[in-house]
C-alpha cells in the first residue's frame, strides 16, 4: 500500500496527537467530577500537554538565535515579548 502524505503532512501527525489528547483528558476530567472522583493526576497530565506546544515554540526561538557562544538552556526561561 503506498502513502501518498508528503513529509510535512506526516510531522504535523504528532502536535494534532497532542491536542486530541488534551481533548480527551478535559473529557475524562469532567467525567470525573460528575462522579465526585478524584482529578488532580489527570489535572496534572492535562496541564503537561498544554506546556508542550508553548516548550516547541519557545525551542524554535532559542534556536534562532545567533551569535550566542555558550549553551542557551543555561540562560534561564525564555520570555517572549509580543508586539501589537
């Protein structure tokens, strides 16, 4: 059987992976609480995928810039300032 996906449809499989499972944690978790069970693991994974796509886009940036000699990672937490 052959794919016909090109390269770049196949890398934007994963980031769609993670907000199908952000869907799915917010659903058990209000599941959860209409059955007065407890949430916070489930909480504490939905909060972990919602970081994900913000760590990518925060990597991008460090990855851009230039001229730096040393490890970035070392600098701290990368804070972005949006212009409007």
């Amino acid at each position: 059987m052959r794919d016909e996906k090109r390269l770049s449809d196949h890398l934007k499989l994963p980031l769609q992976r993670i907000n199908d499972y952000q869907l799915i944690l917010e659903d058990l978790i209000d599941t959860q609480r209409i059955l007065k069970e407890e949430t916070s693991d489930l909480e504490k994974a939905l909060d972990l995928l919602l970081l994900i796509p913000q760590k990518v886009s925060d990597k991008k940036f460090l990855n851009n810039i230039e001229g730096f000699h040393g490890n970035v990672f070392h600098l701290g937490r990368l804070l972005r300032h949006v212009s409007i």
